[in-house]
C-alpha cells in the first residue's frame, strides 16, 4: 500500500506526542550491537519509509541494528511460514490481511496482548476498524503498518457534460448505477466510454462490499461456511444487482474485457467515469494536467449504511525471536506518532495523530478515504483458515462465469459455488 501523499489522524499520550521515547525500565544493553531482521514484501521505492524510519529508530536505540529482508509476494507466505517452522524466521515480520489467520494457526507468533500497556501501545488510538484486523480470539497479534479502504473516484469532465450532479455522501448504489448508464457512450454498437469500471473478481471491492451494503456476508463469522450467507436473501440480491451492471446495463468492461486492456489504467486515460477503487493513484491522478476527478465514499445500500472495506497489513512478532526485548522495542517504535508521521508520506498509517489530520485536510483527494474509517465492514478474508485456496477461486469464478454468459441462471450458479467452498472448508 504505497503512494506519494496522504493524510490522517490524535497522539498515543501527552509524553509521546512529541515522538517516540525510551520506554520505562528498558534500558540499552552495552556490548555488541544486536541485529533484528524484518521481512516485508515491499521492494525498491517501496522501502523508503522503512529506511527513514529505521534511521530514526537507530538513533534512538545505538546498539538495535535492523535488517530489512524483502522478498517476492508471489513467495512471501510460503517461505514465511517455512522459516517460521524451523526456527528460521524473522524477528518482525508484515502480514497481509488475507494472511491473518493463517499465521496465527501457525502459532509462532506473539501474543501481543501482554506488551501492550508497558510499551504504551493503546488501541484506542488506533482506528478501531483497522486495529481489530490484527486480532483473533479477542488476542493481538499485529500492530498496523498501514491500511485503505474503498471509495468511488469520478471524472468531474464527465459529469459535467452529462449535466449531472457530483455523487456526494448519502449517495446510493441506485443513484450509482443511474449515472453510470447516463456516462455510458455507445458508437456504432461500440462502447467508447463506460460509466464504470467495475472490480470484476476483485471480490473485496466487488461483491463483498455489495453484501455488505444489502447487510449480507459471503461467509459465515467463524469462517466455516458459506452456506446460509452467500446464499442469503440479502447476498443474492446484492449478487444480482452487481451482476446486472454488467449483464443488464452494459455500463462496465468485463473481467474478461479487462484483461484485453492490460495495464491500461482506463479512468486515467478518460475511458471510463467512476471507479470504486483505493487511494494509491491519487496522487498520480493530481498530477495530471487537465484531468479532474473528485473522490465520493461508497454509495450506501438496502441496508441504508454507509460501507467501505479496508485493505491492511500488520507487523508481527516471531515469539521465537533471540532478541525479543528488543524486536517489542521495534514494533512500539512502529505504533508510535513517529513512525506513523515518516510512513504517512508514503502510505495511510493506522494510528490517529493530529499533525497527520492537519497533513490531510490540505489533501482533498485523500480526506474522503479517512472520513469513511469508522465505516468499515470487518474484513471476511481473516474468518477461514485459507481464505485464498478454499473461498476465493469459487467466488472468482463464479463472476467470470455469469458475466461470459448472462443467460446463467445465477440461483443454480451460487448453489453451486456454495456447495464447492463447503466441500474444502470441510
């Protein structure tokens, strides 16, 4: 989760506002420098914030040493949990939120719930939302790197030209999907301009934020089944009205259309109107001469609340570590205002600062995706143990199929992906 501006959040305590401190009673050991290793998945302009922040940290703690350990998402997990496994593993380590639950089966990590009053690391200080993504069993397991959620970009040039008004909070997925007919163009059975863009398999900013906005789930709580959520009333419903934007009103590209287009970013290039997306290109889309766009939050649904999803990644402690003193004096650095105003330039940290709000509100391209934080659904990624292998590919597949062939009859195809994301949950 990286881009170039961002915005944010009130202080950990009078004493810390300042910075970061020496915590009371840890005091510097004398000797030799100890080295702590940190893995992330972060690679070259994405390791910025780790290296000014682990400047500042250093500074702090002469004889911590850190390592920064990057390795390919693609590897990431599985090469982990293997070092984990056999003793290997880093002293700190970023998880994805997909990953939650499956780094905290593998029991190697520390419960962080002890560390947290010594080391002043307060979770009301947090946004509440993104702190409970690193919880399981009512146990912390990470400290918030950074997160977003979804809201909807528009073309400003486009509205303006159809005559209609900007979306603004309180909007609706009906009001959505009328102006996202109103901005489709067709040209001689050719469509040149769509009103959407759509996340297609996407499932978080896809269907799993139209459930939740009907007041459906696609899975149950404790991550068991699905059977009696996706099948929901409220999630078919939601289902159907997602896939008749495609099907039905023809006002966005399909997955498989997308894939034709490739790295092609069709809001940029004026090819679309409105796209429910993440921050990350906001501050690219601000330097565009000539190109206005505005960001609205997401439309509201039968459930009549606003909802958005939060994409989030934590640190975490190896509670194996050598040096475990010193990597809970690491991870508090990166629950402290310091850590969050360097990683603030690069990314949304998850800790609420004030010199961080005073940074967003000069940023209006960003104040949107805060101001939806206490509107957050809670992530459904972290309910099963493998989220990625025993739900997702039904789910994906399960878009694809009915937006290849509208004539699907999407009661018999949700049956169906019930019955195959319950057989491997089982």
């Amino acid at each position: 989760m990286r881009w170039t501006k961002t915005a944010g959040p009130l202080a950990l305590s009078a004493a810390m506002t300042g910075g970061f401190m020496l915590l009371p009673g840890v005091t510097q050991a004398k000797g030799a420098p100890v080295t702590l290793t940190i893995s992330t998945w972060d690679s070259g302009s994405g390791l910025a914030a780790y290296h000014k922040g682990i400047a500042a940290f250093e500074k702090l703690h002469p004889n911590i040493r850190v390592q920064i350990e990057s390795v390919s998402s693609q590897y990431y997990e599985p090469k982990l949990l293997t070092q984990l496994a056999n003793g290997t593993g880093p002293d700190l380590m970023l998880v994805g939120d997909s990953e939650v639950h499956g780094f905290v089966a593998s029991r190697q990590l520390l419960n962080l719930n002890p560390m947290l009053k010594p080391y002043h690391i307060n979770p009301s200080h947090f946004y509440k939302s993104v702190w409970h993504v690193g919880m399981l069993g009512g146990k912390a397991y990470f400290v918030p790197k950074d997160w977003s959620d979804e809201a909807v970009l528009y073309n400003q040039t486009m509205f303006k030209k159809a005559h209609l008004p900007f979306p603004k909070a309180g909007w609706t997925w009906q009001q959505f999907a009328a102006d996202a007919k109103k901005l489709t163009i067709i040209k001689n059975g050719v469509t040149a301009q769509y009103g959407a863009q759509l996340p297609g398999t996407w499932l978080r900013a896809g269907i799993e934020a139209f459930t939740g906005a009907w007041g459906g789930r696609l899975i149950s709580p404790n991550g068991k089944t699905v059977n009696g959520y996706l099948n929901s009333p409220r999630s078919k419903s939601a289902i159907r009205f997602f896939l008749n934007l495609y099907n039905v009103d023809h006002v966005s590209p399909t997955p498989t259309q997308m894939a034709g287009y490739g790295s092609t970013d069709l809001f940029l290039t004026n090819r679309v109107a409105m796209e429910p997306t993440g921050p990350w290109n906001v501050s690219q889309y601000e330097a565009k001469p000539g190109f206005h766009f505005g960001v609205a939050p997401m439309p509201q649904g039968p459930a009549h609340k606003p909802y958005t999803m939060i994409f989030w990644a934590g640190w975490a402690i190896n509670k194996h570590s050598h040096h475990l003193p010193q990597a809970k004096q690491l991870l508090a650095f990166f629950a402290s205002p310091t850590w969050a105003k360097i990683d603030s330039h690069w990314a949304m940290p998850g800790l609420i600062d004030p010199a961080i709000i005073a940074q967003q509100e000069k940023n209006p391209g960003l104040k949107p995706f805060y101001a939806q934080a206490p509107h957050a659904l809670p992530l459904q990624v972290t309910a099963p143990l493998n989220w990625v292998q025993d739900v997702q590919p039904a789910l994906q597949n399960m878009i694809e199929t009915a937006t290849v062939n509208s004539h699907t009859n999407l009661n018999q195809l949700i049956k169906r992906t019930v019955q195959t994301i319950d057989a491997k949950l089982k």
